[in-house]
C-alpha cells in the first residue's frame, strides 16, 4: 500500500483515494483512532471533488467503530443505521457493504447485550452469505456467532461455532481470522472452568507471534488479558514468582486499550492488575489500578456525547 | 594347551585392510550411516563409505584444522586455519556455507542436538509454524552470471541449490555447533548457520573459597583442546591447557597462583540458556537464518546487475565518445548533445556529425550497441523479477513474523530480541521494497529512451545514406530531446546500483516530496529522506539494521554463558607460546545417569553424566607412568557441593608395560576404546598394534575431594589406587601394523577405523568377533 501510493502520479484519483482510505483504516485498526481521524481529514480536503462516496462510508466505519469502543450505543446504532441506508441502495451490487452493514448492526446489538436479536441477525446474514459463497464472510459471521454465546454466558453453544470458524480459516488460509477464532476458542474453554486453563494458554501461546506481529490493537489486547487470566487460573502457576509475567502483558494490554479508547476491556484489564498487586501486597500499585479502572467504568457508563465534534455532521 | 588355542574367538571383526594415498590426520564417522570423512595430511577431505568406496573428495584450499559431522549426518562443519567454518553437503561434498566467526583457527567442533522432546518452563508445548512457504513460491537464489562457464566456479558453481537445502532448518531439531580457536574464543551457533553466542576463556572467571574469602580465579595463555556440549545442551566442558591465576580486586593485577602452575585443566561452562530458551531460539535462528539467504541473493542481485549494466554503457559509451574526438578534430566548439539538437531540429548535418553517423557507427553499429542495451535492460528486469523483489519481499515478510515474537515479552526479550531494533529493520524493508519499484520504473524508463534514441539515429543514418526508410520503427522526437537532455551523459541506473563512497542523493520533485511527508500522517515511513537514497544504499541501510537486531540476541545469550567450575588435573612443561602444543589423546563424552531416569523432564537436572578420559603424560608426575585417567560426575560436583558432598570421581588405568596408549575414544553403554602401540625395544614383535575395550562404569573409582583451594593437582591422589591392565584380561585384539592416531569409534554404528603409520586403513566392526581360522593378517 505505501509503495503504491508513493507513485500517486501514476493512478487515476479514485485508485489514489482507495489506497488513501485503505491506509486509514490500517491506521485506526494499529496505532488508535486520534490518528486516524487526523488522516481522515486531511484526506476529506484532498479529494473534495471526486471519489466522495468511498471517504463518506470510511468516515462512518470509524466513527461506528469508535462509538462502540466508547460505549455510546445510542450514537453506534444511528450510525449503524445510516449504514444501513447506503447499503440498501446499491440492492445487488455491492455485496460487500451490505455484509458490513449487517455485520456491524449485529455486533451493535451485542455490545447493548441483547444476545438474541444479536444472534438472529447474525444467523440470517450467515444464510446470506453461505448463499451467495463469501467464504471470508462465513468465517467471520461464524466467530461473531461464537461471541454472542460467549457473551451471553452459553459457553458450549458458543465452542461448535468457533470450530466452525477455525475450519473454515483452515481451509481458505485466513491466518489472522485463524488466529481470532483460537483466542476466542480459548476465552470459551477458560469459561468452563479453570481446569482448562492450560488447555487455553496452550491455544492462546499457539497464535501469539501472529497476533502480536499483525493483528490489531484491539485483537492484540484481547489476547494478552486472556493469557494473563489463563495464568491466574492456573493452578500450577504461581503468582510471587511469575507475576511480572502477568503484570507486563496486562500493562501491554491497557496502553494500547487507551489507544482505542476501549473503556469496557481496558476496566477489566486494570481490574486484574489490580487483583494481582492485591495478592503481591503491593497496595500503592493497587490503589493505582483502582484508580483507572474506575475511570474507565465510569467513562464507560457516561458516554460524552456532546464534545464530539465530528458527529454534529449528522 | 592346543584345545584352548583351538576354541579361541578374535575380537572385532576386521572388514578392511586398505593402503592410503596420504596420512591422515583427522576422521571421524557419520554418526546416521556407514560413512567415514577424513582429512589427509595434505588438507583433503575425504568421505568414504564403509566398504570403503569413495564418495567424493574435496580441496578447501587452506590448511584444515577440526571437522565434525551435524547431528542428523546430512552436513559436515570443517574448521580451517584461517577461522573459516564452511559447512558442506554430505552427499556431494559441495559447500553450503561459510562462517567466519572466529579470527583464528579452530582447534575443535562439536556440534550436539536436543535429546529429547522437551516443553518449556510452564509444561506447555509451542508448536511453531513457518507460514512463508504457505504465502510465497521457493525462496529466490542467487543469480547467475550469464555466460560464465560452469566449471570456473567449482564447488561454488552448484551453490544456488544450497540456500533451499539450508533452508529447511524446519525440519531440523534444535542443534548447536559449538566452535573453538586458537585464541581461546568459544562460539556457538544454531543450526551451525546463526551465531548466537561467543565466549572467550581469558575472559571466563570462577569464585572459589580460600582461607574463608572469595577469590576470583581465571586462565591465562590458555590453549583450547577440546569442547563437548551435554546432550541436553546446559553444560559445556572445555578441556585447555594454561596458567591458572588470580583475578585480583584491581582489574589489571594478575598473580600467579603457586609455582609451576601451567598445565591441563577442565572447565564447565553453563549453557543452560540454550535448553531455557530452546523453542525461543529454534523460531529466531529459523526466521534469522532464512532472512540472511535472502540478504546474499539480494547482494549478489545487485552486483550482477550492476556489473551487467555498466558493460553495456561501456559499449555505448566507448563508441559514442568518439563523437567528442571528431567535434574537436573538426574545429568545433559545440557539444554532442547540441550537435544532436541541431540534427533533430532540421538543420543541416554537421560534418562530425556526418562522419560519425555513416562512417563511424553506421548502421551496423547502431543495431549493436541497440541490441546490447536492450538485452541488458531485459535481463536486469529478469533479475529483479526473478530474484531481487521475491527476496526483498520474503524478506519483509520474515522480519514481520519476527516482530510478532519480539512483542511478547515475557518470551522474547529475556533472548535479546528488541522491539524497537525489529521495528527499525521492518521499516527499512518496506523502504527497500519502495525503492525495488522505483528501479524498476527508472530502469523501464531509461531503457525504452535508449531505444528511441536508437531508432532515430537509425532513421538519419538511413536518410544520410540515401536509402528508403519507410519500415523503419517510430520514434517521438520529444523523448530524443529528453533523452539527450537528461540521459546523455548522465546514468541514473547506474546511480542506483553502483556502491560509491561520495553520498550520492537521487533528485526528487517537489510534488513526490510532499506526498511523501503527508504519508506520514497515514502510516507511512517517518523517515521521509528515503526516496533520496539510491537502492544500493537502501539495501546498505537495511542490511546494518538487521544486523543491528540480530546483534541484540547474540550479545545477551553470549552474556549468560558462565564459568561454573574448573578441575585442574595435571601439570605440563611450560612451552614457549609460539610452539605447537603437545597432542594429548582426550575423549570426552555423556552417558544417562540410570539413577535419575525419573526426574521430572521440564526439570534442568544434569541428567548425564560426564565422563572426561585422557591421557596422563609420562612428564607430569614422577610417581605416574604410562597412564589413563578417566574422570566422572565434574558436572554434578558444583550441585553436590551445595548439598555437602562430591561426586567427582576418577581412575588411573596403567597401561601394560609393552604398550604406550597412542590414542582413546568413548564409547557406546559406558565403554572406551583403547588404541596402543607396542614399545619398540622387543625385536622379534616390533611395531605391533592392539585395540582394547573395557567397561568405565565399572572400574574402582575413587571419590575426589573438593579442596577450596584450587593449587593443588587432582591426580596425585589417585596414585594409590591405580589399576592394572593386561591384555589377556579384556577385550583385545592385536593388529600387525605400527598404529598411529586418530582412532575413529562410531558409536552410533558400532565400527572403528584404525590408521597404520604405514599409511594403512583398517575397519573393524567392534560388536562382533572373527573366527581365527579365518584370519587374513
């Protein structure tokens, strides 16, 4: 992408815009959505006349992305509705759009745990998909199948659906989707019970250098909380000698949670730090985590709707 | 008498008796099938099979010092005098790789593999995968230069088949070859291709207790005679002759322990960061290895197109440059390129112009000269299609595998693998990947500009000549005039490909410039200057940054390599430092120490136990004559002194008093193979050989004690207790012939080669017996 793009001169302006939309949505999935937001509009003011369409839909993506890392539900679903409209106008066309679409209305309706309506979504755009052979699709629909389960506390429904994930990213080499589906397979094995924690941490340190070397922020914090619980659960491991194990993926973890603004994972990773200092006596490091984890619950439960501006767009 | 004669069975059956060309002076088996390497007095390595049909025989040109076998017996590592290590293919013999890690020769190898499958510190097994082969073709090789006639290269002629051979260290268990030199430096590296560690031992210190304070200790003008790595690679013992001092509080006070003090000495080295960190090191050295194939072919890419593209402009260049000489012969002051100018804007034809075209180049020459800078241009094009892009790219894909394992921490960074070193080394491979493109563009730019040029010169010479032209090819007058502004004398490929030491900057638009600095904001390169960079100095940049990072691992794991122990044995006459030290026949090897078969596996207890044998020296103690020392349990002895007794244990063995010991190898289940000469002075028998086997784990061992103070030889204490040898008592066998060392034991195969002074080879198979009736000696 970024060698492309260094020939700019070479493409027409909507290949240029693409490739610009493209790096900003690596941008938002890496290195956290302040940056993004700055390229998005120095992007706007670059392709004011033509390619309108292509920076509009990018700009709601990260805007709906962002209102469900923050927890603002009301502002995810209108956004998640407005996508709606834009995908119902190309009937046909572009495939692509509508799966995004149904896809981010059935994480929205996950994120407001209402796990049913969730799930029915997700089952009818997995019947789509299946229908029309989005074999990537299928693979994702599935896992977010699997989360919705997890979610909603039925861990043995939700492990079938993410083997089906994983062998579906076995046999079309999706290495990343791989790699989320065994961390999810792992949260789901460490929720029956803490006598398969080393199953999981075996699963867990199995996809480590893929999500660690190409994953995102949100994926890679993901995968470090889990590893840490996988510890705590662990009968064999013992806290006083290891623990700086745990510490560092969890203080990994938070920094690049406070990137996304991700306030509900970020409470929980600064929850078990604070858990773990507790059980070391390090009481001035416990009160610490306290702290933030308040602030992130907190932030969490009052969305700040009024200081974003831009969102006076709509 | 005669009824016993009669029943009587001969040891080892012997399978060979063969002359040799040379003496040899180094051998050692295959320890996976029936093949002997041997190196001759002349500096020859040869392999044979065991019915001693010869497979191939190489030169390396240089004297040869040390050759031992990889563990899977796929690859030999030779050690030469200059402090080369150069592995070569045992089916072929060709050299798949060179190393120079070391300075001066090396004295010794030993190259040891995991014994065991083991999972890591918490019981859990990573299972690692390399995805390249899943996501890229065959990893690229080095290209060849056209033309170059096959046999010119010898062995280096077939070495683009050796990169792929290489790498597939996937498919390898961990291994470490461990190397020595002359000057007492000790390196190690996985797969024998990653150097991840380097110790020298002037360096290497030990505390010992003395009169109830700590003393650091250390070993001067030290001489390396042999290194042998457990098997479950956390111990290496290092046997050296040399001084051993006193370290003082002050960094440069060296003082001499006692009196007479040089002399043989056991060192224990702990290596147990290579089985902590096994899976670590596997995945490092596997992506580090294959990213350094990679690194050549994208050299050698370079230089050959390099060299490629300046034969050509030397072609163009030397016929055009006569243009100059006529311009200036015909009184002119004008330059080529105006005088072109002037060619392509109507204007009547100069008289150098004239000349040059029709009687200079003419026709001929203008299709020549076309011809060969088209070809050039197609086969650089091949070459960065074919060779340098793949590379380049699997390169970036590598490193970012790479920098996946340098995020987790809690793994990663306890081996040396940074972050931020691999971060640095990813972005200067996506900017090498940039600047790849960019040549490809100047390159297809420039080369379609020669070729308009050419058709246009075609076009006048044919006018000037009088002869239609109308099938002639198209021409656009305005690439001639940018051509002549631009690339007549000027060489933008050239630029791109040539080492210079003046920095050369590539001239960039404003317009590239300024998207360049924006992309920042979107996740581009912070470095923006990389466009100014030509592309060999990109690879330059990349080519530091990875060594920068690969630097990181070598220098921590080489840091957590210490000296736990030494064993002083005996004294030697002190020589002078220039001379060649006296050849001692040692063996040192592990056997599994039955008595801890059920430590918990993931547990690092020395599951082995060494055992150290050797030679004693008749000069070393006036009470000790015509010996063999076998000393055991020197690993255990720093874990059992903690616990408050020793198990270090050792045995004299005298050698009958016909026969001198002239060389010794351990061997399978607890074993030694004695090679012995028998002493001349006995006429009617003179110059016979014997081989003996005897049992070590059964001998009268005596419990060493473990003084604090370390002044003070091991072996007069055992000269009470020692044992005596007869022939008739053990397994032996007398051999016709004068033998002379070294005596090859494969362990593995049950066999032993024996050379006669004579220049003979024999081959004996050392588990079974030979009836004498059917003896050929």
């Amino acid at each position: 992408l970024v060698h492309a793009t260094c020939f700019a001169d070479a493409s027409s302006s909507s290949d240029a815009a693409l490739a610009y939309v493209k790096l900003i949505q690596h941008l938002a999935v890496f290195k956290g959505y302040k940056e993004a937001f700055f390229a998005l509009k120095i992007a706007e003011e670059k392709f004011l006349s033509v390619s309108k369409s292509q920076i509009l839909l990018l700009k709601l993506l990260l805007l709906h992305e962002h209102a469900l890392h923050r927890g603002q539900l009301k502002l995810a679903q209108k956004l998640c509705d407005e996508l709606g409209v834009l995908a119902s106008r190309v009937t046909r066309v572009d495939m692509e759009l509508k799966t995004e679409a149904s896809l981010r209305h059935a994480r929205t309706l996950l994120a407001a745990n209402q796990f049913r309506e969730a799930a029915a979504v997700a089952h009818s755009l997995f019947c789509m998909c299946y229908k029309y052979n989005l074999q990537v699709e299928n693979a994702s629909v599935l896992l977010l199948l699997a989360e919705i389960h997890k979610k909603s506390g039925n861990a043995h429904l939700g492990l079938p659906y993410a083997l089906a994930s994983l062998s579906f990213c076995l046999s079309f080499n999706l290495d990343l989707l791989k790699a989320s589906a065994t961390l999810t397979l792992a949260e789901l094995w460490l929720s029956l019970g803490s006598s398969h924690a080393t199953r999981a941490l075996n699963l867990i340190h199995g996809v480590f250098p893929m999500i660690l070397g190409h994953g995102g922020l949100e994926l890679r914090s993901r995968a470090y909380i889990v590893e840490a619980k996988c510890y705590l659960c662990d009968s064999n491991f013992n806290v006083f000698e290891n623990y700086e194990i745990v510490v560092d993926s969890l203080s990994q973890a938070s920094e690049e949670l406070q990137l996304l603004e991700f306030h509900e994972l970020a409470s929980e990773a600064f929850y078990l730090m604070a858990m773990v200092y507790d059980k070391l006596g390090q009481l001035e490091e416990r009160e610490e985590a306290a702290a933030s984890f308040q602030k992130h619950i907190l932030a969490l439960r009052n969305p700040q709707d009024e200081d974003d501006p831009l969102v006076s767009v709509f | 008498m005669e009824t016993d004669e009669s029943s009587r069975v001969i040891p080892f059956q012997l399978q060979f008796d063969k002359p040799l060309a040379s003496q040899i002076k180094i051998a050692e088996w295959n320890p996976e099938k029936d093949l002997l390497a041997m190196v001759t007095d002349d500096s020859k390595i040869l392999l044979h099979r065991f019915n001693w049909q010869r497979l191939w025989t190489i030169t390396p040109g240089r004297c040869i010092t040390s050759l031992c076998w990889r563990p899977d017996g796929k690859a030999i590592a030779v050690g030469l005098d200059d402090g080369t290590l150069s592995l070569h293919d045992v089916e072929n013999g060709k050299l798949l790789r060179s190393l120079k890690s070391h300075c001066a020769a090396i004295i010794c190898l030993n190259w040891e593999e995991e014994s065991q499958l083991i999972t890591d510190d918490f019981g859990h097994t990573s299972k690692y995968e390399d995805r390249t082969s899943r996501f890229f073709p065959p990893a690229p090789r080095v290209p060849r230069m056209p033309g170059l006639v096959s046999g010119d290269n010898g062995f280096m002629d077939d070495s683009e088949d050796s990169f792929q051979e290489l790498s597939n260290s996937s498919h390898q268990r961990f291994n470490i070859l461990c190397s020595a030199d002359k000057d007492g430096n000790i390196c190690f590296s996985i797969f024998g291709i990653f150097p991840i560690g380097k110790v020298n031992i002037h360096n290497l210190t030990f505390p010992t207790f003395c009169d109830g304070s700590e003393m650091s200790n250390g070993v001067s003008n030290a001489l390396i005679h042999k290194v042998a790595l457990s098997k479950d690679l956390c111990r290496l013992i290092v046997t050296c002759s040399g001084d051993l001092v006193k370290v003082g509080d002050d960094l440069g006070e060296i003082q001499m322990v006692g009196n007479n003090e040089h002399g043989l000495h056991c060192l224990a080295l702990n290596t147990a960061i290579f089985w902590n960190r096994k899976n670590e090191l596997h995945q490092v050295a596997q992506q580090a290895s294959n990213i350094e194939d990679l690194t050549e072919v994208v050299r050698t890419s370079l230089s050959v197109m390099c060299r490629q593209w300046s034969d050509a402009m030397n072609t163009f260049q030397e016929k055009f440059r006569s243009l100059s000489t006529l311009i200036i012969n015909h009184g002119l002051d004008s330059s080529p390129q105006e005088e072109f100018l002037s060619l392509l804007g109507g204007a009547r034809t100069s008289p150098p112009v004239h000349q040059f075209l029709v009687n200079t180049l003419g026709e001929v020459g203008v299709k020549r000269i076309s011809k060969v800078l088209s070809g050039a241009g197609k086969e650089l094009q091949r070459i960065v299609l074919d060779h340098l892009q793949p590379a380049v790219e699997v390169i970036g894909f590598r490193i970012g595998e790479l920098r996946g394992l340098s995020r987790w921490r809690a793994r990663y960074h306890g081996i040396g693998l940074d972050e931020s070193l691999i971060n640095n080394a990813t972005e200067k491979a996506g900017m090498l990947l940039v600047q790849v493109e960019r040549f490809m563009r100047v390159l297809s730019s420039v080369v379609q500009q020669y070729s308009n040029f050419f058709n246009w010169l075609l076009k006048c010479i044919k006018l000037l000549m009088s002869e239609p032209s109308d099938q002639l090819l198209p021409y656009n007058s305005e690439l001639v005039i940018v051509f002549l502004k631009f690339l007549y004398e000027q060489d933008p490929v050239k630029q791109l490909l040539e080492v210079s030491e003046t920095e050369y900057e590539v001239e960039i638009d404003l317009e590239t410039m300024q998207r360049v600095r924006e992309l920042v904001q979107f996740g581009g390169f912070a470095d923006t200057e990389y466009l100014r960079r030509t592309l060999v100095k990109e690879f330059q940049l990349m080519e530091l940054s990875f060594k920068e990072a690969f630097e990181m691992p070598f220098t921590t794991i080489s840091r957590k390599i210490l000296c736990e122990d030494i064993l002083p044995l005996f004294p030697l006459p002190s020589l002078p430092k220039s001379s060649s030290s006296m050849w001692i026949p040692t063996s040192v090897s592990y056997y599994e120490d039955p008595s801890r078969a059920s430590v918990p596996p993931y547990s690092c207890q020395n599951q082995f136990i060494d055992y150290i044998s050797f030679q004693v020296p008749d000069e070393c103690f006036s009470d000790i004559v015509n010996c063999i020392c076998i000393v055991r349990g020197f690993m255990h002895d720093s874990d059992c002194l903690k616990k408050g007794y020793s198990s270090l244990e050792a045995v004299l063995l005298c050698v009958p008093v016909d026969y001198q010991c002239v060389d010794l190898s351990l061997y399978k289940d607890s074993q030694i193979v004695l090679l012995l000469n028998k002493a001349t002075n006995t006429s009617e028998s003179a110059g016979d050989g014997c081989m003996m086997i005897l049992q070590v784990s059964d001998l009268p061992y005596v419990s060493m004690s473990r003084s604090a103070c370390i002044d003070v030889w091991r072996l007069p204490e055992l000269k009470d207790s020692v044992a005596y040898l007869n022939i008739g008592d053990e397994k032996s066998r007398t051999i016709r012939h004068s033998v002379i060392a070294p005596l090859a034991v494969s362990a593995s195969r049950g066999v032993a080669c024996v050379f006669a002074a004579t220049k003979r080879a024999l081959v004996y198979i050392l588990e079974e017996d030979e009836d004498e009736v059917s003896d050929v000696e």
